[in-house]
C-alpha cells in the first residue's frame, strides 16, 4: 500500500511504569482500539520501586504490577503488553535499551508510537525522561539502515513510524475528543490497585477535572463551539 494512504493502524505505547498508559494516554487508547486499531503496550520497568511498604518485596511488587497492568490493558482492549523489566528508578536511555526498542519497533512495525514527554521542563522522575528519550531515539534508529544492522535479518527490515504522540506534556499541539471513552479510563486506572488504592472517588474527580480543562482548551484552540467534554493532549510529531 502506499505510504500517504496506508491507515494508520496498529499504535504501540512505550511507559516506563504500569499505569504510565492509563494516567497519560489511555482515553486515547480505548478510543482508537474501539475504532478497530491494533495496540500494543511496551513497559520498560515493572514498577518494582513502587511501595513504600519495607515487608513488601520487589520481586512480588513487580509480579502484581504486571498483573494490574495486564488487567487494565485488557480493559481497554490491548492487544499485548510487553514487559523489558528494567529496574525501577534506575532506567537509563542506553544504548542496549535504545536497541532493544528499536528491534520491537523493526518487528511490531507500528504506525504510531505514544510515549512521555522527555522534554517537559522539571520533570523529576528519572524513568519518565528517560523512557521518553529512549522511544523517541529508537524511532529514530529503526528507519535507518546503518543502526543495530544486525537486527536486519530474515524479513526484518528498517521501519519507519509515521507519528509520535507524546503524553505529558507542556507543549501539546493536538487534542483527542475521549468524552466517549473517560469511564473506562478510569475504570482501567483503577486496575492499578497496588498504586492508586481500592474504589478511589477523589483520584477519577481529578482526572475528569484534568481531561475536562483539556476539553475546554482544546475547544479554544480549534475554535470548537461543541464536543471535548473530556479531552487528552498531546505533542505530536507526523514524520513524513
Ligand atoms: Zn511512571
């Protein structure tokens, strides 16, 4: 198919924690698999940091982690959740990581890749630019023919994705309308037990708080007089 009408169907989010996707992007998420799109999650740590309980291990913590995320992601209607289980807290953009990504990108071939903003001023979080980093500096080595050639084998060929959208940021440039799909992000955020507790009334206040101001900014800026009830933002990059 040619590339400027090939749809754009199969997305792959790249997090550094379970939940990342359910806190940055997943309205999105539900949305785009609703319509028919193929969505893969790419989790580079398994959250096994994400306790401040000293009785509970990491190893059992990483276990859970991977089961709610599982569990959200069945939620939302993703395909497959892939699991790098780097160390938490401790993720680094390296050169093996930037390979690793770059082979699933080469293998999976997604169109879209969702990922967190790694050039969001003071963002604290170690993992969270790093993840972005690295996602980004993948895109960039997949396509090329001269980067981890060795990858290049059998029907394995560069793959260029053709658009970035990028969570979490300060400078987003594109809205997607997810006034259809707000419950069930939240709902697959609840999922993510271990992090966000059981039944938790004041944290789904504060994301339909957050999607409803991004709602209304988004109606501003695309001079909407109607819809984005709810709204998720993004930087987006279209490479083409
Ligand atoms: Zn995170």
């Amino acid at each position: 198919m040619d590339e400027t009408t090939e749809s754009l169907d199969r997305v792959m989010v790249i997090g550094a924690h379970p939940d990342d996707p359910e806190f940055g992007c997943a309205g999105t998420v539900v949305k785009w698999a609703r319509a028919g799109k193929s969505i893969t999650y790419v989790l580079l740590t398994s959250g096994d940091k994400g306790s401040r309980d000293p009785n509970v291990r990491p190893g059992q913590l990483a276990a859970m982690r991977e089961d709610e995320q599982r569990a959200a992601a069945e939620e939302i209607g993703v395909e497959q959740a892939i699991f790098l289980r780097y160390p938490d807290g401790l993720l680094e953009n390296t050169l093996d990581l930037r390979r690793r990504l770059c082979g699933i990108l080469r293998q999976h071939r997604p169109h879209i890749v969702m990922t967190i903003d790694p050039w969001r001023p003071y963002q604290l979080h170690p993992d969270h630019r790093a993840a972005g980093q690295a996602a980004l500096d993948a895109i960039y080595a997949a396509r090329e023919w001269t980067i981890f050639p060795e990858q290049l084998v059998g029907d394995v060929e560069p793959w260029r994705v053709k658009e970035a959208y990028l969570f979490w940021t300060d400078n987003a440039d594109y809205w997607e309308d997810i006034t259809c799909c707000i419950d069930t992000r939240i709902s697959a955020l609840a999922r993510h037990a271990s992090q966000v507790g059981e039944n938790n009334e004041r944290l789904a206040e504060r994301m339909r708080q957050r999607a409803s101001e991004a709602g209304a900014l988004a109606r501003e800026k695309l001079e909407q007089e109607e819809g984005y009830e709810y709204a998720e933002e993004f930087k987006r990059f279209q490479f083409r």
